[in-house]
C-alpha cells in the first residue's frame, strides 16, 4: 500500500493524465495479464480449493473506502462472556485460487504489489480474483483464513487462532458512514466495538513506545484550467480499522515465532541525518518541534486537518524508509525482529490480495495453529521473498515518487519565476550546491540547485520556481 494517498477528484486533465500514461510506459511497469494466467484466474474463480468448515452465519462486516471491491478483510467484533473482546478477522485465501507454480502464481511473483497511481492502479491479481471471486463482497460465500483473536478488558492478546472456513461478509461499510455511526450513538455492537477496541489498541501502542502515522489523503482538484492539491484528514474510525489490522500482524508474528518459522516485518530505528532531517522540514512548515519533545509525541498532537501538519505528516513517511522482510527457521529470530514504528514484532499478512508476502505469511499462520509443518511450496518460497518483496517495494516508490513530482509539477505549472519561502532539507553528498526544498505554501518538496556556491542547510531561503512540467516529471528551484 502506499505510504503517500494520492488521488484526482473524478477524471485527469491533460497534461496530467497525459503525464500519468507516459509514466506507466517509462518506468516498464506490468501490463495486460498473460492470456495463460488470465485463464487460470478465470477457470479458479468458479472452482476454488474450498475448506470443509463452514462459518457463513458469521455476520462479518468490511470497513473500506468508498468504491472499493478488493477487499481483503471483513470482521466481527463481540464482548466475550466473562470480560474481555472477541476478534473474528477473515483475510481472502488468495491460495485457494492460486496453484503454486502456475502462471497465475508466477506473474503474481513478478508484480509482487499492487501500484497505485493517482489515476488508478496496475493489480496483482487479475480483477476476476482481486474484485471478483476472491475478494469478500458482501452476499458472497468465499474461502478465507478466520482469525480468532481473543483479548482481554485492557484489550490485550490472550488467545489467538487462525482456520481456513468459508464465509460470507454481510455489508460492505465506508469509513465516514462508520464515524457518523459511532458518532450518532446509533452503530449495533459489532461495529460500536470497533472504537472501544480501536482506542484499547491506541493506548497499548502508545504505552509499548509505537506509533502510527495519521496520513492525510491528497486529492488533486481541477479549477479553471489549474490544479489545486487538498489535504484531507483521517477519520478516527480509520486509525481503528487500522488497530485490527495491527493486531493480526503482531498475532501472526507471535504464531511464527512460537512455530519456528516464520517471515517478520521489520524497520530499525531511524539513523540520526533522516530524523535531522525531518527536523528541518518541521523548520520550514514552521511546525514547532521542542528539543525536549519525542518523535512520537509530536506525530499525536498535530492536527492533520491543518495543512502544514498534514505536509509535515506525509513527509513523516521518510522514517519508513529501511524497512524489509526477514525470513528465520529453525526457531532463531533475526536480527533485529523488531518493527519500530510498531515498537513490537510484526508481519504483514492481512492484504494478500494486493502484496505477495501476505499469502505465505498466511500459510505458515495456518500450519503453525495446526501444529503441522508449513506446505513444500511455501518453504521453498521463503528465502528469495525478502528479495523479490524489495525489488517490488522499489517499483512501488518509484510509482510514488514520479507520481509525486508530475502532481507538485501540474501544481505548480502556471506559476514559473514566481517567489516562494522554503527551507533547504537536505543537501547531496559531494554536492552541496544542489538539495531539497520544503516550500511552506503550497507545501511542495522540491529540487534546488544554486550556481553560486553551498546551500544553506536548514535555514529559510526565498527560491524561485525555474522550472515545472507534468511531461518532464520534475520541479526545479533556484535560489534568488
């Protein structure tokens, strides 16, 4: 998943849909499925594996944004008879559809991700599976992993296990119909339980030192000719469809370790010169960072609704820069097996339907319960997934990136030899002459390069807009 959410409010306009196909064809990104893979895609979508247990009385329930039909997860939420809450989480089983080794399963190992464009996005798998059969629309009876997660009052872990069942989520919810739900006082239980547990979950993660990252949505909007960029903020309600998903990670993490085998999520702390420099674009948005203030407890106190905030947050993302995957066997946990930003041990394995690593996370989850070794194709997979999941993360950044430069640079296309305030973030190694620029409105990060010697780390500046095209894909400054 993307890190920055970034969008067009309905259909992009030349130059920026234009900019947007170029883009696609230069970065050699995957195109039309293979005619054998779409077959298989088709042929499993009226034949999955399917499981013996069935769990279809469950009235799951899926929280997403509007629109979406790859949905990966649905839940059921309940308070457990003697105190406490019970977790019920149904992940697709993408390898009920998936034959290991088919042509389905190696172009799925060839995308690696889902890639998200403002415009769109290239799947992993083929809509029939992805939007279709495999994902867990509502009155659709579909195979899936069903987590059982029991937690105590504090909403701590007691107790977890993960089966394969058929289910059948009941409605398909969006995040600000939930919020206005819980608001009002007027959500049933299931999903009144979604705050309660939510906000167990938020105060447990502050406690154990993690942290996440209210990043605010982008949206590109069209007026007269120009573009605009506009924040929007995180509804609560998504922070706490977040926690369910955190909490299945760090319980499949668990499950691994105790099995022995495993595939962690991880991301060590973040160096000194990424954390000074995310002080100076505090500098430059005029975001007041004490000294004596933690990382964590500034992220908590912004208000993502206030641009500057919400430009300070999305830059907030360049701490995830490190993270990895690591494979262990043999009981012997790598090192580090920590993710910082969780503050705990973690895995992805909730959203199989747009990253690969999910499916195999899964399985071992599954075999692990079952006291029962993980299947040949799984093991056999294991050691080169770091590596492929690596090489698709910096397919997907560079998507974001070049993403990133064509929206600032439509942004900003009409305002060439304009003045702006910024700050200089950062400087390259062997040449200072050329770096980064924070501007603090419109909050646009972009190259700057000077003809008279050093920038200025750190310190504000007036620049000039020299250069800005969607089709070159890049925004140049100069300092005046």
């Amino acid at each position: 998943m993307p890190r920055r959410h970034l969008h067009t409010a309905g259909a992009a306009k030349a130059p920026l849909r234009s900019a947007l196909r170029t883009l696609r064809t230069a970065l050699d990104l995957p195109g039309a499925f293979p005619p054998e893979a779409l077959a298989e895609a088709d042929a499993a979508a009226v034949a999955p594996r399917l499981p013996d247990r069935d769990v279809t009385d469950l009235p799951l329930f899926t929280v997403d944004p509007p629109g979406s039909t790859d949905l990966d997860q649905a839940m059921h939420l309940a308070r457990a008879p003697h105190g406490g809450y019970t977790v019920h989480y149904a992940i697709a089983d993408v390898a009920a559809f998936v034959a290991p080794g088919g042509a389905l399963d190696t172009e799925a190992h060839r995308r690696v991700t889902t890639l998200y464009f403002p415009d769109g996005r290239i799947p992993l798998h083929p809509p029939a599976l992805s939007e279709g059969a495999a994902s867990l629309l509502p009155g659709q009876t579909a195979p899936a992993l069903l987590w059982r997660i029991d937690l105590d009052a504090d909403g701590r872990t007691v107790r977890t296990e993960v089966r394969r069942a058929l289910v059948r989520s009941r409605a398909r919810l969006d995040y600000a119909g939930v919020q206005r739900q819980i608001d009002a006082d007027t959500a049933e239980e299931p999903l009144a339980l979604l705050a309660v547990i939510g906000r167990l979950r938020e105060r447990l993660e502050i406690a154990r030192g993690g942290i996440s990252l209210s990043v605010p949505e982008q949206e590109i909007v069209e007026r007269a000719g120009s573009y605009d960029l506009e924040f929007r903020a995180p509804l609560a309600a998504e922070g706490w469809n977040a926690q369910i998903s955190l909490l299945t990670g760090m319980a499949a993490a668990d499950l691994m370790a105790a099995s022995g085998t495993g595939i962690l999520r991880t991301l060590p702390t973040a160096p000194d010169g990424a954390v000074a420099r995310l002080r100076r674009t505090a500098t430059a948005l005029r975001i007041d960072w004490p000294h004596h203030v933690s990382y964590a407890d500034l992220i908590r106190s912004l208000d993502p609704r206030e641009p500057r905030c919400a430009a300070f947050l999305q830059e907030c993302t360049t701490l995830l820069r490190g993270a990895g995957y690591s494979v262990f066997t043999g009981g012997t946990l790598p090192s580090p097996s920590v993710h910082a930003a969780v503050a705990d041990e973690y895995t992805h394995c909730t959203a199989p339907l747009r990253r690969l690593v999910d499916r195999y996370a899964g399985e071992l989850c599954v075999a692990a319960v079952g006291g029962r070794e993980p299947a040949e194709w799984v093991t056999a997979a294991l050691d080169a997934l770091p590596k492929e999941m690596e090489a698709g993360a910096r397919r997907a950044n560079a998507v974001e990136r070049e993403c990133v430069d064509i929206v600032e640079a439509a942004l900003l296309k009409d305002r060439l030899g304009e003045t702006f305030e910024a700050c200089v973030v950062d400087v390259r190694d062997g040449d200072p002459a050329v770096g980064t620029a924070q501007l603090a409105d419109p909050a646009v990060v972009g190259r700057i390069e000077s003809g008279d010697g050093p920038l200025p780390l750190g310190e504000r500046m007036p620049v000039r807009l020299i250069e800005a095209d969607p089709g070159r894909q890049k925004v140049l400054f100069a300092p005046v």
